[in-house]
C-alpha cells in the first residue's frame, strides 16, 4: 500500500467507500477485514456512517411562544433546547445533531429574539434571516390556536425572499378539534400546513417525512473542496474582544478590500480581503462590523450569529481577550467550532498590554481552560497596534493543511500495530479489548474508524489521538475516531 500522506483530491483517491482511495488499497483493506472476522457490508456502512461530510441543517423558526424549542426537543429526542420562551433567555448551544427515518442532519433553533425590542423587521427578520441563511430547508411554526399574526406574515415574506424550501407546522394541534385551525392556515401560501403537537408528539413523524424531503442528500455547499473560490475564515468570539478591530487592521493594513459581496438585503455579509499575498473569504463580517444594540436577547444573538458564521466557514479564527481572564463563554465559542469539525485557530487580543505576572497566569489559564484545543496554532496579537499580524496567515494555512491531511491505511495500521503492542488496552473484566485495525474514512475534518475486539474505554481512545497526532501532525483540527466492535462469532479461518 502507499505509506505516503496524501493531499485531498489527489489521484489515489478514488474509490468512494474507504474515503476515496484507490481500488487496491480498498481490496487489500476488506481482505484483512473479513479476516479479522468482520463482515464486508457492516465494516463499509462504518466508513460511510464516519466519511460523511456536513450535514444538511433545518432551521426551525417563527414568533415567540409558539413552541418552537419544545418542537426541536421532540425533533432531537432529547430535552436539550431551552423551552422557555422568554425573550433574552441564553442558550448553551443553538444547533443539535437529528436523526429521521436514517437521515441524520443539524437542526437550529432560532428561539428567543425578542419581538418588541426594535420592531418587528429588527428582531424577527435580522435573527431568523441567519438561520435560514445557512439552512438546507427551514421548519416554520405557527400557533394553530392563534391563526396567522402580522409577525407569521413578515416570516413569511422572509422565507419567499429567500427561496429556501420550507416545512409549514401548525403547532398547538393536540385533537381532532384543531385540525380546521391548521387547515386555516393554507392562507399563509406557503404550502400545505402539518398539524402537530409538539408538546405530546401528534403528527411530527408526518412532518418529519416531509423535512426529510425537503433536505438535499448532501449540503450544497462541500466545505473545503475546490470550489474556485477564496477559503472562508469566521472570526468569531464574544463581544468586544476587539473583532471589529482586528478585521479592520486586517483590511485596513493591505488597503485591499477586494470586494463586498451581498448576502443578504439588510447589510455585507462576506468580504474578499488580502492577507499575505492571499485572498481570503472572511464570512459573516457585517455580524462584526455592525454593532446590535440588543439588550435581553444579545448574548443569545451573538450565539446564534456566531454558529451561522462558522457553518459557512472552513476556519475559525477564535478571538480572545488576553487581558481578561478565560471566560465560560470563550470555552462555549471554542467547543462550537470544535463540535461544527472547523480548522481552528486561536489569537490572543491585547497581548502588547499584559506585563509579566499576567503572562504567566494566562498561561496556567491556557493549559486548563482551552486543553481540549490545546492542538490549536496560537497567536499573540494586537487589534490595536497590528502586532504579530503577520503570524495570521501562517497559522491559518497551517490549520487548514491539519484539517485536509489524509493518511494512508497501510501506514496508519502500521503505526496502530506498534501502538497496541506497546501500550495495549488495559484488562477490564478478564478481557482485553485490542484495536485490530482502522482507516481514514474522511478529511475536513480527519475522520477515523478503528475497528476492534471489544469496547475501547474513552480514555484509550484520547490516548490513541494524542499518538495520531504525534505521529502525523492534524495541527489545527478536530479528530473524530468512532469505534466499531467486532460481532461475537469467531475469527475466520
């Protein structure tokens, strides 16, 4: 087998069930296979299950209390979404992982914008509108009981504009009794309404159906892939650790804002800015440069604008204030690119202002709090001054070349032979579990199978990407190693 890493889209990789490798690779990889007792069909549905690249994202939106967070709970299975519907309320997270009929796909919940804060057009349009801007197909909740309100229209005419295909639950239907209430609300134009209870259940395996329908096999976006445009950067981290700043030094000190590109009505979404001889694609910009004057609701804006920014990213540069201490919500940030599978670079704001006892405290700070990116590429910048502006770059190209590094399966069960036979799985209950063998089944970010003997404790498994790492690089991005045991019926003969 070839024990060369290979770049991403390099001629060996060609067969699609192992990630793209060639045709030999792949046979002599499903012969050691079934000799380890494995079955063909169940070790390619493991590397197709782990290989897929990013998921297609529903975005379930619509006005408050029309119980759009008790829906999402009812989509992801789980009481995870905040089913509060006061305005302001923060959210840990926005987007959750789903599962219907096999399809597996994101879902948002633009829960929690405040109606009256700014007016109808401010709250409803400008949150709902980054949603939907990122989604595949969007969920838009009506309370039956209600009927339609001036705030389901301006949603409305939102979804028109954007032209994305859209799911029309009347919520709130708990019996045969509503079920005129959401055939009311064909008036809306936008299709056929779905009654649902999303507080007991009734009808969302309907609905279901047809968001499976609605959502594309694949993402129409294929992030990393040559697609002849610039890379895209996020910059994001909470507010005011000097983002604004920092993009305006960026553009400002080349003097080459190549362009503004229109994503949406209301404001510049992405701008094309040269950094180092390059062009980069920095999404989401009008997200930093306009500042939202949100009081309740703003912590929960940033939040949801933050992952919308990084689903449109391959990297993401995560900002963070270095004169203050490590907060909860720069730990929040950092796991929302590390959970979204993002390149990841992290930069250190105002470092130029720390004197000495505060260097060395934040970097305690560093080693505690950001351990789980302690693989990440660090700089030490000014927003300010421009100091080590020059180091962006850098970091930024080698956090990309981390997330596209491809190994080889003949090299990589190679070094997992010396692995387990120098640190071996520890004995738990008399037996010893043992990772017989493993590939790569994707990249962006890299994404391993191991296939063993028995459970691999979650321990084991982190010391087995800390050794991936040591041996290969993957600077700059995630790992993702799922585990599939062996079936108790013998080795093969």
């Amino acid at each position: 087998m070839n024990d060369q890493i290979q770049p991403e889209g390099s001629p060996e990789h060609e067969h699609g069930a192992l990630g793209g490798v060639g045709a030999d690779e792949y046979a002599a990889f499903m012969e050691l296979a079934a000799e380890e007792g494995f079955d063909v069909e169940d070790v390619e549905g493991a590397i197709e299950e782990a290989g897929h690249g990013p998921l297609p994202v529903l975005a379930v939106v619509g006005r408050p209390n029309v119980g759009k967070s008790t829906l999402v709970n009812r989509i992801i299975g789980r009481r995870e979404a905040v089913v509060e519907d006061k305005p302001g309320v923060t959210r840990d997270r926005v987007t959750y992982e789903a599962e219907w009929a096999g399809r597996r796909f994101k879902v948002v919940d633009t829960g929690g914008w405040e109606q009256d804060v700014l007016g109808i057009d401010a709250s409803v349009a400008a949150q709902a509108e980054y949603a939907i801007e990122t989604a595949d197909a969007v969920v838009f909740v009506v309370d039956s009981t209600v009927g339609v309100t001036d705030t389901d229209e301006a949603v409305v005419r939102l979804l028109r504009k954007a032209k994305k295909p859209v799911v029309l639950c009347a919520n709130k239907v708990d019996g045969p009794s509503g079920e005129a209430d959401a055939t009311a609300l064909w008036s809306l134009g936008i299709g056929e309404p779905h009654p649902v209870s999303s507080l007991h259940g009734r009808g969302t395996g309907d609905m279901l159906d047809a968001v499976i329908e609605a959502l594309p096999d694949a993402p129409p976006q294929t992030f990393g892939t040559a697609i002849g445009g610039p890379r895209r950067i996020a910059l994001i981290g909470r507010p005011n650790v000097g983002k604004s700043s920092l993009l305006n030094k960026v553009a400002n000190e080349d003097r080459v804002v190549v362009n503004e590109l229109a994503g949406t009505t209301r404001d510049p979404v992405d701008e094309l800015i040269e950094l180092g001889g390059v062009t980069w694609k920095f999404v989401d910009t009008a997200g930093i440069r306009k500042r939202v004057h949100l009081q309740q609701g703003a912590d929960y804006y940033a939040s949801l604008r933050t992952a919308a920014a990084v689903e449109k990213a391959e990297v993401a540069v995560i900002l963070i204030d270095s004169s203050e201490t490590i907060s909860v919500q720069d730990q929040r940030i950092v796991t929302s690119a590390v959970e979204a599978g993002r390149a990841i670079v992290v930069a250190f704001n105002k470092w130029d202002t720390l004197d000495e006892e505060r260097r060395y405290y934040l970097e305690r700070e560093i080693e505690t709090e950001l351990a789980q990116i302690a693989w990440a590429p660090r700089v030490n910048v000014s927003a300010r001054t421009g100091r080590h502006m020059e180091k962006l770059v850098p970091a930024i190209e080698t956090a990309l070349a981390g997330w596209e590094t491809r190994v080889p399966t003949g090299r990589l069960n190679a070094f997992l032979g010396e692995l387990v036979a120098a640190h071996p799985h520890p004995i738990r209950g008399g037996k010893q579990p043992r990772i017989l063998f493993g590939t790569q089944a994707g990249t962006k970010p890299p994404r391993f199978v191991l296939f063993a003997s028995g459970f691999i404790e979650h321990g084991y498994r982190r010391f087995v990407e800390r050794r991936l790492r040591e041996e290969f690089g993957f600077e700059g991005t995630p790992i993702h190693i799922s585990v599939r045991v062996r079936e108790k019926r013998g080795r093969k003969k």
